[in-house]
C-alpha cells in the first residue's frame, strides 16, 4: 500500500552545509543550510530566509560553504539555532574563524572541507533568496585525503539532515561503484 502525504518534500538526503560570512564591519558568523548543494562541479547553490547571514552575502557577495562532519554535530546545531542578530557565534561557537585568501569571507579552521564561493548570481523567490556561489577554492584538511590526494568521505564522516524526524545522520557504507554496478544491466 503506498500513500500520499501531500506537497512538503522528503527528499532526502539535505546538507548540513555550515555557510560562514563576514558582515561590512568584518565580523565572522555562521548558518546551519539543508537546502543546499552542488549544481555543476565549480558552483554551489543555497536557500536561505532573512537571516544575518542573508545580509552579510549581500554585503561581501561572498561565503564559504563547509559541510559539517560528525565531530562537529553540536556546533552545527548551534549554528542553526542562534542567530548572529543577537550573539557572535563565532565566539559562542569556540571554533577558529580565519580569513579566506580567496574570497571575503571566513573559513572555520577546524572543519576538514570548505569551498570558498563568490557570489555570481542571486534570486528573490518570496522573501527567500537563492544565492549561486562560484567555487574559487576548496580548501581541505590533509587528514581526510587518500593515498592519490582526493577527499576520503569515509574519513571525514559527513552528516546530513533527516527532515523526517529532525535528526542528523552520519554518512555510511559504500554499497557500490557509479558508472560501474549498472553494468550488470546494460
Ligand atoms: C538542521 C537545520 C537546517 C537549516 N536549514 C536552513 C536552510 O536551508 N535555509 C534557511 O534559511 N535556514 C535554515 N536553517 C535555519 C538557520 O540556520 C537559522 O535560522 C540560523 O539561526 C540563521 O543564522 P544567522 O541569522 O546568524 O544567519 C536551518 C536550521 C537547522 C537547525
């Protein structure tokens, strides 16, 4: 038996993408994005309300984009709960807030990945924004590379958003090669 559960989505899964930002007085802040992602390979595109963040990328037209790891579960929760209107999170966060060499935003020193965006184009979907950040860099922690230089997922253990019941679950097994299992019907 399948039933409808109506127009909200599950897809799933959604980011936990930490997406850091300097305000014009240079002050670092932070937001936890689930509708987010990767569009093409040198572009990310996230969807945002009108948060402190939302200022910040209108006045820099940078951000960076980190995807959170399971060591880093509370802060990433933290991130989406407190506001920068109203606290420094960079502080209230205890992690390190440096400056990006690419891009005018900061970087948050401890999480292993981080792609360094400007912004290249922005939508106004009713009150929402959807800003399209162009990759400049992608700065990453030697620790989660493999022998051959690329970024090892099952080292960094990422986590994402499970909308379902509002929790965060870590990323798991490989169960099977792209472009390579569907051999076995081609
Ligand atoms: C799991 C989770 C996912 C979230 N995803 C989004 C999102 O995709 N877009 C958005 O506008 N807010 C999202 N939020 C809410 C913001 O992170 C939150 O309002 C945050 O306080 C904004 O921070 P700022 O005002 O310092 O920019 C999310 C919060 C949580 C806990």
């Amino acid at each position: 038996m399948k039933k409808d559960l109506g127009s909200a989505g599950e897809l799933f899964p959604q980011s936990v993408f930490i997406v850091a930002s300097y305000d014009e007085d240079g002050t670092p802040n932070a937001m936890n994005v689930a509708w987010g992602g990767e569009c093409t390979r040198n572009e990310v595109a996230i969807n945002i309300g009108d948060h402190k963040t939302t200022d910040n990328i209108l006045a820099t037209g940078a951000f960076t984009v980190a995807p959170a790891d399971v060591a880093h579960v509370v802060e990433a929760d933290y991130f989406g709960m407190a506001t920068g209107r109203k606290v420094d999170k960079a502080k209230g966060s205890r992690l390190t807030f440096v400056r990006s060499d690419h891009v005018n935003a900061p970087v948050i020193d401890e999480l292993p990945l981080t792609m360094e965006c400007k912004v290249k184009d922005v939508r106004d979907w009713g009150g929402e924004k959807r800003f399209i950040g162009e990759i400049m860099n992608t700065r990453v922690d030697e620790a989660i590379l493999d022998d051959e230089g690329r970024v090892d997922f099952g080292k960094m253990k990422p986590i994402v958003y499970d909308s379902t019941r509002r929790i965060y679950r870590v990323v798991g097994d490989v169960v099977g090669g792209a472009w390579d299992v569907g051999k076995a019907l081609l």
